[in-house]
C-alpha cells in the first residue's frame, strides 16, 4: 500500500481480525480459511506496526503460486544443486512431464495431509486429498519414477494434528484415534498405489513452516538423493 492509503488498510486488518464471526472461524479451524492467512491476522498488530520488519517466519509463511518452470539453484556442501518447481495446479502439470525428461536425480512430491476431506478447488467430484492421490498413482507408476529418488512429503502435519476426529468420519477403515496412527494410515493410502512393490520410497511428514524440523528432514533428503545418484552411477 502506498503512504496514503496505509493507515486506512492497517486499520480494517486489524477490524478484520478482531471480527467475531473471523475469530470463531479461526477457533473452529475452517479447512476453508487458509492457515497462512490465521498466521497473519494472528500477528496483525506486530505486521501493521510503523516500524515493522519482517521476521523469518514471516517470510516463511508467504504463499506466492507457481506458475511455469521455476529454477532456484544453490549449494549443498561441495555440490551445486537444482530444485525446479512445476507448479501444482492442474493447468500447470502438462510441464511436469518437460521436467522430467530432464536428467533428474530425485523427484519431491508433496501432499497436503491435512486437506483429506476439503473440497478440490479444480474437480467438484473430488477431495484434494483425491486430486492428490490419482497423481501419485499416476507418476509413481510411470517410467518417469523409475531409477530416480521418489520422496513423498506429507505435507501440514501440525494442521493434521488438530483434525484427527475428522479423519474417522471421512475414512471408515481408519481405528486409529492418534497422530502416528493417522499420518501412518495416510502414508500406506499413498504406498499402496505402487504397483511396483520392490520400488523404494522415502515418506517423511513435514511442517514446512517449522524451519527446525525441515533442516533436519533436508539432511535425510540430501543423502538419499546422493546414495540414489550414486547407484545411478553405478557406484
């Protein structure tokens, strides 16, 4: 916002967050009201501050879509890395293919765990969950997976946390009643479309805003990536 017009816009952000019908929403965690935005209404006084900067975590919690090929290159120890991003929605596939006929050592696939039962924004007749799961199906089963690093990350797991009593009316083979029996009963939904079963896959539950926690999932990433590159090598 220009100088203008900020003292008017930080003042309906902070009306907007003090509204009780968007509290109530943000206390009955609306899969429809976007975590990323309770972040930011959460911390609307500090954001709206004359002298505000922004934190790590508020960079983190940025949301920006993909559109086209993105490319971010950058080193891990010795070694030069690419990370490319199609972008996910379903205009935005046809490209997956572009990409993987590129000489890629492992592909990221990343799921929202927490949207098993939120409408599709693109499909009337499916999940998000189930838009994600026919992908999988898709790619994993394709000659696109095989002799690469295939990483499946359940995504939003701390959202997940909070909707476990979601999970057994939406799925009536899930007894579970916890966090470990809900992210495992999420995980074999995903391994159980390998039609391949000598086919490995690394699945790590992930909080992406959690910078932490991602550190430490990225070092496991890493030495999978580089042990699947070296048997590619034939090392």
């Amino acid at each position: 916002a220009d100088k203008e017009s900020a003292p008017e816009a930080r003042d309906y952000a902070r009306l907007l967050s003090t509204h009780p019908d968007v509290r109530s929403t943000i206390q009955n965690q609306t899969d429809e009201f976007p975590v990323y935005l309770v972040y930011y209404l959460e911390n609307v006084e500090r954001i709206t501050s004359s002298d505000y900067v922004p934190t790590n975590q508020d960079i983190v919690w940025c949301r920006q879509r993909s559109i086209g090929l993105t490319r971010t290159r950058f080193k891990k120890d010795r070694y030069l890395c690419e990370l490319i991003d199609p972008g996910g929605q379903p205009i935005e596939r046809r490209k997956w293919i572009k990409a993987l006929e590129e000489d890629i050592t492992a592909v990221l696939f990343i799921v929202a765990a927490n949207e098993f039962n939120v409408k599709s924004e693109y499909f009337d007749d499916k999940t998000t969950f189930e838009e994600s799961l026919e992908e999988w199906s898709q790619f994993v089963n394709s000659d696109s997976s095989k002799n690469r690093c295939v990483i499946l990350f359940l995504n939003k797991v701390d959202v997940l946390k909070s909707k476990i009593p979601q999970l057994k009316t939406t799925f009536k083979d899930y007894k579970g009643n916890n966090y470990e029996t809900a992210i495992e009963f999420l995980k074999q939904k995903f391994l159980n479309e390998l039609e391949d079963e000598r086919q490995k896959v690394f699945v790590h539950p992930t909080c992406a805003v959690d910078t932490n926690q991602i550190q430490v999932i990225f070092k496991s990433v890493f030495a999978s990536i580089f042990e699947s590159r070296l048997k590619r090598l034939g090392m």
